[in-house]
C-alpha cells in the first residue's frame, strides 16, 4: 500500500505542483541578461541579483521598451537611472514610498499633483533652493499643519497661496 502512495505524490507533483512552479516567471541573473539590457541597467549592475523579483521585472520591461525610444527619451531615460544610482537607500525608500502613494491617488488629485509639481519646476532656481530650505528647517508638526492647511483648501485657493508666497518672496529680496 506505501509504494501506491508514494507513486501518487510523485505523480501529484509532476502533474499539478510542477507545472505551477513553472509558470512562475523567473528574471534572469545579472551574467544572464543580453548586452543591451546590461547597458541600459549598468546602474544596478552590483545589485541586480539582489533586487527583489517584481522590481527586476519591472526594470527588465523598461530596458527592454528602451530600443524603441527616441534618443531624446533614451538619455533622459539614463539620466534617471543616473540620478537614482546617486541616491541613497533611504533616499531611494522615501521616493519609492511616494510612488506608491502616487499610484493610489484619484485621477483628480494625480492631475493636482502634476499641477504642483509644474508650478515648484517653474520657479527660479533661488526660489525653488529657499523653499526647500525652508522646508527643511520646519518642524514635524509644522510642516503636517501646513499640508492638512492645503489640503483643505480648494485648487483655486491652493493656486491664490501659491502666487501669495511668490510676490512675499519677491517682496522680500
């Protein structure tokens, strides 16, 4: 009776267990990647095989979109991994953390977002320093006060504090 249940699991794993391992994707090693897509991911070339599977994925369907892109967007492409390579791990945790924050927005507050970030691009290079400086140097509490303030406030009050803070700035130099 033991060799027939045996002979079952055996067969239980080659015909159920075994092809569900198989249809998990597995990205390949760092030495197994072509050479295009080694260049396009030199950055993560001492980390690779250490990032997780879902992150390497990701970075496999970028590299591999690469090709087809416009030399324009090729380099920006690079200067972002460039960029990224700079950073630190904490670095790279916050902005990975907001990414994910980002994604979970309504379509609404995405366009927000977009919004402000044109707006804070826009500024002088001065302006822009001093308000991270600022930033910088507010409290916790301060700067949760300052977000729940905007929050609170309408796109058309939000873009009225905005244009305030730029003509108090300009008033003062």
């Amino acid at each position: 009776m033991k060799p027939i249940l045996l002979l079952l699991s055996v067969l239980w794993s080659l015909l159920i267990v075994q092809p569900l391992l198989a249809a998990t994707p597995v990205t390949p090693t760092w030495s197994q990647l072509n050479t295009q897509q080694q260049q396009v991911l030199t950055v993560f070339e001492g980390k690779w095989d250490q990032l997780p599977e879902e992150r390497r994925q990701h970075l496999l369907q970028k590299a591999d979109k690469f090709a087809s892109l416009q030399p324009e967007q090729q380099q920006r492409m690079l200067q972002r991994f460039d960029r990224w390579k700079k950073l630190s791990p904490e670095e790279q945790t916050v902005l990975r953390k907001r990414y994910d924050n980002y994604k979970n927005l309504s379509p609404d507050e995405k366009v927000e977002v977009r919004k402000r970030v044109q707006w804070f691009q826009a500024l002088p290079d001065d302006q822009k320093q001093e308000m991270r400086e600022r930033w910088q140097s507010m409290s916790p509490e301060k700067k949760e006060k300052m977000r729940e303030r905007f929050r609170n406030m309408t796109p058309e009050q939000r873009e009225n504090a905005r244009e305030r803070m730029i003509h108090r700035r300009q008033n003062i130099h």
